[in-house]
C-alpha cells in the first residue's frame, strides 16, 4: 500500500489515526509514504506504521525518476489522503499505477479534472474533519475503526533534552506557555502564510498579560524562516524577560520542548497539530481558514474564530480546486479576535 501525502505536515498528521487503522488491520502488508518534507519522516519514522519514506524533490526530473521507482513497486493501493482536489495529485496516482487507486470525490472539479484517474472515490463531506475524511477510506475494506486519536510519541533522548534546556535556563518550576505566531514563510506579503497569522503585536501584548496575570514563562516557536517574527514579538513585548526564542532545533526537539508547555496557543499550524497530538492543552486561532476541518484534533484541543459573515473564507478543497486564501478585507476576521477574547476563552476553558 502506498499512502501520497503531498500537503503539508498538519495535513499528515491528521491521517494518522487512518494509518494507526491500517497496520492494525494488515500487519503483514507494506505500508509506504510519499511525501513533501524530512519533517514528515522525521516525526513518523519512529511509530513503525511506515516502512519506506519517499520524499518528493522540487526538480521536476528527480520527481518523475521517483515515479518510476514507485512504480516498480506495483503496489496494491494507493490513497491520496485528504486534501486532494488537485489534479496533479490524481496524476501523480495515476502514474505510479497501483491496482487501486483511492480518493476523495468532490463537488466542485477545477476545468483539468483528472479524478477519472482515480478508480476508488471516496465522498468528501463538508461537516467532517480531516481526521474523519482519511478514516471513511477504510470503508472499502468494511472496517470501521474505532482509532480516532492523533497521537506522538517521544523518546527518552529527546525527553531528557527538553529536561536540560528548561534547567538551563531555569524554567523546570515555571508556568510554560508555547506559541507560534508563524505559520511558515517570512514576514513576506507575497507569502499565503500570512493570512493564517493572528497579529504579531496581538501575540506580544498576549504574552505581556499572561505574564502579569500568571507569572508565565513564555517559549517563541518557530522555524528558520520565521526568525524575524519571532525576534518580532519579543521586541515589541513589555515583558522581555519572561520570554525565551527557540532557535532552530529538529522537529523532535522542538516537539519534545512543546511536550513541556502547559498551554499551546498557536495559528492554524503544523505545530498546532504537534501540541495537540502530545496531549498538551492547545488553543488554535482561526481566520480564513475552516476550524470544522483542522481544529486541534484532541480531547485537550480548543480554537477560537471570528464570527464575521466572511470567514472562514478557505473555498479548498470543497468549493474549489485552489488551496489559496484570497482576501481584500486585511484579514479582519483575524483582528477582531481581539487579546481580550483569547484570555476569556482560556480562562473560561480553565487553562489558566
């Protein structure tokens, strides 16, 4: 079996439950993944639900040779986990030829519709999440898991790293709050990433009254690109020293240190669904994108949105074939969730 990922690492983890179901039901088979990043390797590798990792180069000639190789395989089935209302991913599939080649149908089909492709479709449905769309794939084999967590698990090493780093900077007793005011990219106007962004200055003035109102020591997440974000909010926050920049680390670091937070408030991320997924207590902030499909995916996963008549303003993958967030308002429904609003709601989910 082959599983194509060819979204972002959020988008992986949120099948996750759908792997845990299938290596429980077919233990013998071989279970391999495509995907986009190392990062993706990198958090999976150590479950044991996958056995060969392909990740997919930006050359376009590298690409097409790994194909070939995949196709060598003949695989049984291949499952294009959700979303997938792109036609590239419907080729992709096609070329790599297995027997069986799952997706999810959809209403809407862009002018290049290449979903006949695909011989197994899947009905993609509005009110459900992620993690429900990957799981109905076991329809085709009559199983109906139970498996609905999305679950992480960490290693003594990279425990014991996390152990270290909070000795060394004297923050084994404090009261831990993780965030991540990035998403990816630079703070770039060109980049989709910024609409998915709460403001930077929201995040500080967040800080500065977590930390007068609860003594809280505050840890900046956030990859390479996103340095300037990060130094951002320390810079405009009151309270300089209660907050710490986490440089960039592995993925399993970085999870490892999230491990250690008591609160997570993140926007719309990959480390929104790593927080989640580790069992810590996290608040996702939600705009244009639709909190139904990607909120954090846990019994001590929350989120908060606007109500504004506009939002969420994501069409993909349900009412269009373009992942891309179009808005001419300034991303409002995001600023009107004011720092007032996101104390309330933690502290009416008693999270601080």
């Amino acid at each position: 079996m082959l599983i194509i990922s060819l979204s972002g690492i959020g988008n992986t983890l949120l099948a996750l439950p759908f792997l845990t179901s299938l290596k429980d039901n077919f233990s013998s088979a071989q279970i391999d993944l495509v995907c986009l990043t190392q990062g993706i390797v990198e958090l999976l590798s150590p479950r044991g639900l996958i056995d060969n990792f392909y990740v997919f180069s930006r050359n376009i000639v590298k690409v097409l040779f790994m194909i070939l190789r995949l196709r060598r395989n003949k695989y049984l089935y291949s499952f294009t986990i959700f979303p997938s209302n792109k036609w590239q991913f419907d080729l992709v599939a096609f070329m790599i030829g297995a027997r069986y080649r799952v997706t999810h149908c959809y209403k809407y089909r862009s002018k290049i519709n290449l979903s006949f492709l695909q011989n197994i479709r899947i009905k993609a449905e509005e009110t459900l999440h992620d993690v429900e769309q990957n799981l109905n794939f076991l329809k085709i084999f009559n199983i109906n898991s139970s498996q609905r967590e999305v679950e992480l698990f960490l290693d003594d090493r990279e425990l014991a790293f996390a152990e270290d780093f909070l000795k060394n900077k004297g923050l084994q007793e404090a009261f831990l709050v993780g965030i991540h005011p990035g998403g990816g990219g630079r703070l770039s106007k060109k980049w989709q990433g910024r609409f998915k962004r709460w403001p930077v200055s929201y995040f500080s003035k967040l800080c500065d009254r977590l930390i007068e109102q609860k003594g809280t020591k505050i840890l900046i997440f956030g990859g390479r690109e996103e340095s300037e974000i990060k130094k951002e909010v320390k810079r405009i926050a009151s309270h300089k020293e209660s907050l710490f920049i986490i440089e960039e680390l592995s993925l399993r670091r970085v999870s490892a240190l999230i491990k250690k937070c008591k609160l997570f408030i993140s926007n719309d991320t990959a480390l929104m669904h790593i927080s989640a997924a580790l069992g810590v207590s996290t608040l996702g902030i939600f705009g244009p994108t639709n909190w139904r499909r990607t909120a954090p995916y846990s019994n001590s996963g929350y989120y908060i949105s606007s109500d504004i008549p506009c939002s969420p303003c994501l069409k993909y993958p349900f009412f269009s074939s373009s992942s891309k967030i179009k808005c001419n308002k300034g991303v409002k429904c995001l600023k009107e969730i004011t720092v007032e609003k996101v104390m309330d709601k933690l502290k009416e989910l008693n999270l601080i």
